[in-house]
C-alpha cells in the first residue's frame, strides 16, 4: 500500500444524554486475503486490518474481528450510547502492525 | 366521445371478484354495443379519495398492440393463483366473456383477430383524458396519480432523449409520485438530474450510497386528498444492479429492504398518515409475499411483473393492485377512509382502448411534438411480418425468435441469448414493421450485440441461473424477467426443480446433438450486463435481417419443453 | 437476461463474469470452506455447547448485487445493561475459503448490540451468526444468500 490509510467516520451532531448514536466508519485499505493467485501463480500473502476497536474515553465501546472475507476499503458501523462529553478513540489495527486512529471529539448536551 | 369501430361486447356479468367490479361497467354493457369513453369511465364513486395508478408504460407515447402472457407460470405459493392465470383460466377466474374487450385487453387467445375490432390500446393522450376526466368528476383535490416506473424506457424518442420525454409527459399528466428500475439504465448522473428538476417526487426507500449506507432519495411522501392524509412509500426495482448494468450505477446499493419498509410505514403512522399505500416496483409475488409479512400497508401499487388484474386482491389487511403495462391501463381507486382505515373501496382496471377515447389535445400535441424530430426514421418501413410476433410469455415470444433469427444470420453464430424482457410491442399479421416496431424491442442504452465463444457447460450454467431467478420458489429469491430467450438450441426445462437442476436436454438445432459441455460455440447476444461489451447495436442487427428477409414469417417454437408447471 | 453472462475478455470467458469477479479476489483455486468447515469452528469456539434459535437478527441480502461487498449487519436483542449484555456475535460463511468472517464484541456502553461491514462472498452459501450473551447463553441465526449471474433484465 503506498499511502497510508486514512481513516474517515461519521458521528451525528446534536447528541442528547440519553440518546444511542450510530458511528459509521470508513478506511481506505485493499484487505488482501491471502486466497488469492497472482499474475505469476503465486499466491499473493495475506495483508488486511484484522481489528478494528472504539474506545470512549479509554472504556471499551465495541470491537470488531476482521478475517479476509472483509471487502476492500472496509466499512464498519456500531452503536454507542454516549453519557457524557469526551472522546471517541478508533483505531484499525494492519496485518504489518501499523495502526490507523481516529479520534471525534463528543459532546452531550 | 367518437367511436370508429363496433365493439362486439359480450354479456359477461362482470360481476365478481368479491373485491371489486374490475371492468364490470364495460361486461355488463349487452352484446353489440359500442364501446365508449362513458362505459371506460363508468364508475359509482366511493369516500373521500381516488387513487390512479400507472406502470410499466415503458415509453409508449402513442396507442399500440401489445399481447398479454399466454405463459405465465407461478411457482410456489403463487402456482395457479392470479395473475398466474392465462387465458381461458383467467377469464373465468375474472369472469370474462371469451370475445369480449376485456378478454382482448386481458387475455392472448385469439389476440390477432380480437385486435381487429377492438384496435390499440394506451396512448399518452388518451390516458391524459381518462385522468384528466376523474379529476373533473371527483375534484383535483381528492386525486392522487402514481406511477409504477418502467416509465422512461422502452422507445426510440425515450432512448434519444435519454428519458425527457417521458419525464416531460409524466409531469404534463399531473403525476404526484414515481418509482422506477430502467430509469437507472441511464446512470447516476442523468436519473438525479431529471429526477431532480421534475415536479414528480421520484421515491425509492431502498437505495443507499455504498460507500456511507445513506439515503439516496426520498424514501416517501405525504399528500393531503380529500382531506386524509396519504402517506406513499416508493419502493424501486431491488434487483436492479442484478438485472441490469450495475456499471451504470456504482455508487448505489437495492435490495428489498423489508424492515425499512416497516420503518417507513411505522414513521408515516406517527406523522398521521390515514392511509399507507406501497408505490413498488417489485414485482407481483415479492409484494404479494410483502404484504403478508409487513404489516400496516393498506395498499400496493403493484408493477415491474406487467400483469393487469380487472380486480383488486386482498392479502391480509393489503389490498393489491395490478395496472398492466405499456399504457394499455389506467387503475382507479376509490378509497372511504374512516379511522385511519379503509373502511370501503372501489377498484376498476379502465382499459384504454384509443379508439373509444378522445385524444387530450394538450397531451396530443406534446406527444407530436416529441415524436416531430423523429417521425420520418420511425415509420420507416424496414418489411413486413405474415405472422404475430409478440414478446411476453415465460419462454420464448415470436418477436424474441424473430432477433434470435436475426443474430444467428447477422452474426453467423450457432446459438443465439436474447433477453426475457417483458416490455415491447406486438404486431399483427400483415403489419409493416417499421424501424420503431423494432426499437420498441430493442431501445436500450447497452445495445451492443456480441459475439463469442461459450462451451455447452457455460450455456448451461446461464439457462440454470436464470431460470433460478424466475422459478425460485421464494419470490424473494426471484429477479428480473422472464426465461433468457434462445435461437439454435432446444433444452427442456421443469421449472419445479432446484437450481442447478432444471435444465436439460440441451440440443444443438442445426445438427440435432446434444450440446457438449466442453466444446465451443459461437454465440450472439445482447443486453449484456458487463462494461464495454463490443458489437453493434441490436436494433441495427434486426433491422438487417428484416430487410433482407422482406417478409417475416415465424414458425411456432418448439424447441422448448416446459414441465413441473 | 442473457449477455450479460457475456464475459467482455476471451479469459474472462473461462469462467462466467460476475461469480469470477468475487472469486478471483477470494481464491477459487485455494480451499473452500464447507458446512463441516463451520461446523468445526464452532465447536473449537464453543465446544459444543447448545445454541438457541431467536434473538439474532441477521439482515444480509437475499441476492448479492456484488459478490465483493456484500452488506452486513447483526443485530441482538438485549437490554445491554452491566447485567444482561452481548459479549459478542460471531460471523461464519459456509461457501468462502476460510468460514470466518468476523467477530463483534460489545460492551453494555454500547448501547445497542448492532453493528454493520461489508463482506466478500465466492458463491451463494449460508452466513450463519452465533451471539454469545453475557451470561454465557448462545443464540444464532442463519440466512442464504444468493450470488448470481445476474442480467434478463425484466
């Protein structure tokens, strides 16, 4: 991959307490799958995100396991129930060990 | 109004359905009578509201013939109900007098010489009188026009025009909401334009951008009539970027969306709706399976299938209608809504046979002046036909066999794919067919007609594949039209089996062997799905072959045998 | 219809288009997963313990539009409170090369337990969802999908 991913997500505005949002996520990535031949036969090696994690300051929120099956430039949606202000931590984790983050400011009114 | 020709009518008590009068006015009507635009129009009014609903028009602007299914199989739950119903089964279903109008307009037994009392049918300026006649009778105020898609497709003009000038028509009639599927094939950009810039509210609950999951129109809309309030929901063609390029489409996902569909109408109650009508192009057995799982839905605008039902269907709560195609129809619907339900109805098919009804002269010359640049290529006499060559039906239609032909000559192929679509026109014994005759089967925006070699085991896959998606016994399972039609083969098919399991006997005409699984043939089609498909445009090739032909004759198809029906 | 079975490539000819399209990306000629397959993967993940049909709403399209991005999503019925929450739901596909294909674990701050992706199927197969609650109770749910050829218009 010659750029590195950058990752793009959609939280709503106007969150009141109370309310269960939903955080759309996106990430620019090919998810190489490890199952498939190459131009020259070879397998081509396995390289895709495979975790994806949210955090709400510093508290766990949701998780997600990706395997090869995911598509390209995947997406990733979760719910959220947000009780006071702070931040909303993502962070995509590569195959190569490089990590991708994404942090949205929220705010509760 | 000014009838040219007798209408042999046929005293058919329409009474019937325990739903509805369907064409009751014109059955009972006694025997010799002339037709009139009073007896289409007949109609004792009921409640507050008149909903009109249109489908499937696919562009025709001006009257035509235009066959009905005389195979329409029904698989599953839906095996031997209407409209799975052909001619002499569905006329004493519907309780149809063989001969009558309503026979000719319903049903394709006897169709070449019915066409000679009964004339063409649709119009855009008769179905604008029909409209335009409701409205002066109930009050604008109490009529809602909706129209079921399939509507900016079909033609020489709509394919020229990529769309205006049905887009211009549908906005000239009043038209307060769309849906739509072959709209799409005119790509993302040229759809949100017109859709856009038109007074018409083009609905569709069920698609998403791809890349977000967001909305990409107006999933429903509310209109005040007769005081209720009506709440329409738009339901486009879900297997759109199956049945159709999805290239053409990218950045959009279908699908049926069931759920969402319950999220509207639960939405639509809250902000007050009296009424819940489904304005969908699903297709008549998704919506009929529709209306048995999603509750809250009073009625669905049926479409896409082009069956025309002279009564109402009632599943459940839902009442179903069912509108035709090609303009042959004009479907009222008066609804007495009390306490936020329907408390009574009344429904009737109004059959627009354009020699009973006097062209609006408003929509008359619209349709000339669209038709004006155009008009000395479409009556182009390219030759003529001895036999009826007609498209819809489950397998192969003569019109179908005529382009199979036409690819087979034209591309010196062995074997010849042509789509199952529903929509085109029908001629008579003894017509001209004319270059608009043909483009009225064939105007598509991915024409190309190809050549290549595919081996017997591929050509098996495909018929397997798509008779799966027309004999799946779960209508949610089923896309697009009917059987891909062949020319230089012959198979068998038991439409009850299971995929992958249908097919059978496939045989190569020409020498009468079966077809190999590993060898090659040359094969011709069109309408392929697939970006940048190379060869030249289909109508190009049926016009060839018709020129050279002269006279067309088509020698009934027997090269397909159906069982498990 | 039909052409649209029409490869536009003489190689792409070996193989009908649109599955090719999801197959090439997914590996047709390296293994497939099968029912077993799965069946083995849950039992390595939960050892045999029974699973209760309900709960589990598992909305994936009937027919794919695209055997490579094929939309997902998983709902579970909870009140997901510190009490009674889903742990996590686990995704299998009974066609693909390898049967998973993901995992999502929630935390009663979630909210809701629902969340959406995108995955790659090789051909119609059956996607099948296991939520384990915080209790330790199994619920599943499955559900076909169909990757077709696809055209015929209509």
């Amino acid at each position: 991959m010659s750029t590195r991913p950058t990752p793009r997500v959609r939280v709503p505005g106007n969150i009141k307490a109370g309310d269960i949002v939903e955080v759309k996520t996106l990430i620019a990535h090919e998810m190489e799958s490890g199952q498939r031949r190459g131009s020259d036969g070879k397998p081509v090696p396995r390289r895709i995100i495979n975790r994806f994690t949210a955090t709400f300051n510093g508290k766990p929120v949701f998780e997600a396991e990706w395997h090869p099956a995911i598509s390209a430039n995947p997406y990733q949606s979760f719910f959220f129930k947000p009780t006071e202000n702070g931040e909303l931590k993502m962070v995509w984790k590569d195959d190569d060990g490089a990590e991708y983050t994404a942090t949205n400011r929220i705010t509760v009114s | 109004m000014i009838s040219r020709r007798h209408f042999l009518q046929a005293t058919a008590a329409a009474h019937a359905l325990s739903l509805a009068s369907g064409l009751g006015p014109l059955g009972r009507a006694a025997a010799q009578q002339r037709l009139t635009e009073a007896d289409i129009l007949r109609f004792e009014p009921v409640g507050q509201v008149t909903i009109l609903h249109v489908t499937d028009i696919h562009a025709q602007l001006v009257p035509l013939h235009f066959r009905e299914p005389s195979v329409n199989l029904g698989v599953g739950d839906a095996k031997g109900k209407p409209p799975h119903l052909t001619d002499a089964a569905f006329r004493e279903y519907f309780r149809i007098a063989a001969g009558s109008a309503d026979a000719f307009a319903l049903t394709a037994d006897d169709f070449t010489q019915l066409a000679k009392s009964y004339g063409r049918m649709g119009g855009m300026d008769r179905v604008a009188r029909l409209v335009k006649a409701v409205r002066a009778e109930r009050g604008t105020d109490k009529v809602l026009l909706l129209d079921g898609g399939d509507t900016w497709q079909g033609s020489w003009t709509s394919l020229q025009s990529k769309g205006q000038d049905m887009a211009g028509v549908m906005e000239a009639l009043g038209t307060d909401a769309m849906v739509s599927h072959w709209e799409f094939t005119y790509g993302e950009e040229r759809v949100k334009e017109l859709a856009e810039k038109s007074k018409v509210a083009f609905l569709a609950q069920n698609i998403r951008d791809n890349e977000w999951q967001e909305p990409v129109f107006a999933p429903r809309k509310m209109f005040e009539k007769g005081g209720a309030k009506i709440a329409v929901i738009g339901q486009a063609f879900p297997r759109t970027p199956i049945a159709n390029p999805r290239w053409m489409i990218p950045k959009w996902e279908f699908g049926l969306r069931e759920d969402d569909i319950s999220k509207q109408v639960e939405e639509a109650r809250a902000e007050g709706a009296d009424v819940v009508v489904l304005l969908s192009h699903n297709g008549y057995d998704v919506d009929a399976k529709l209306a048995s799982r999603v509750k809250g839905i009073d009625v669905i605008l049926t479409a896409h299938t082009h069956d025309a039902m002279p009564g109402a269907e009632r599943i459940g709560d839902t009442l179903l209608i069912a509108s035709g195609s090609h303009g042959k129809f004009v479907s009222r619907l008066d609804l007495d809504i009390r306490a936020k339900k329907i408390a009574g109805f009344r429904y009737k098919l109004m059959p627009v046979f354009s020699d009973a009804i006097a062209p609006d002269p408003a929509m008359k010359t619209l349709v000339e002046t669209i038709r004006a640049p155009f008009a000395v290529e479409l009556s182009r006499e390219v030759g003529r036909t001895d036999s009826l060559l007609y498209r819809r039906g489950n397998f192969n239609g003569t019109f179908d066999d005529l382009i199979a032909q036409a690819m087979l000559a034209e591309r010196d192929a062995e074997i010849a794919l042509s789509p199952g679509f529903r929509w085109g026109g029908t001629l008579l014994p003894g017509d001209p067919i004319t270059f608009e005759a043909i483009s009225n089967a064939t105007a598509i925006t991915y024409p190309a007609c190809y050549r290549m070699q595919m081996t017997g085991a591929q050509l098996k896959d495909i018929l397997e594949d798509v008779a799966d998606n027309i004999f799946h016994p779960d209508p949610y399972f089923q896309g697009g039209g009917d059987m891909v039609r062949v020319g230089g083969v012959g198979y068998a098919i038991d439409v009850s089996g299971s995929m992958g399991s249908r097919i059978s006997g496939l045989t190569l005409l020409k020498t009468g062997q079966p077809l190999e699984a590993s060898k090659a043939y040359t094969v011709a089609g069109w309408a392929s799905v697939n970006e940048a498909t190379q060869g030249p445009p289909i109508w190009e090739v049926v016009q060839a072959h018709v020129a050279r032909q002269k006279t067309i004759r088509i020698e009934p198809n027997t090269a397909v045998k159906v069982t498990g029906a | 219809m039909a052409g649209p079975h029409a490869p536009r490539t003489r190689r792409a000819v070996l193989r009908l288009a649109a599955l090719a399209a999801a197959a090439a990306v997914i590996g047709p000629d390296l293994a497939r997963a099968d029912a077993k397959a799965v069946e083995a993967e849950l039992k390595k993940l939960f050892d045999g313990k029974t699973m209760a049909e309900g709960r589990v709403k598992l909305d994936v399209p009937q027919i794919a539009e695209n055997g490579l991005v094929v939309p997902i999503t998983v709902e579970v019925e909870s009140p997901m409170t510190e009490q009674d929450y889903v742990k996590a739901v686990h995704v299998f596909a009974d066609g693909n090369p390898l049967p998973g294909v993901l995992s999502f674990k929630f935390s009663p701050a979630a909210g809701r337990a629902s969340a959406s992706t995108r995955m790659r199927l090789a051909q119609t197969q059956n996607i099948i969802a296991v939520a384990e609650m915080s209790n330790g109770a199994l619920f599943t749910a499955k559900a076909e999908v169909k990757v077709t050829i696809g055209g015929c218009g209509g």
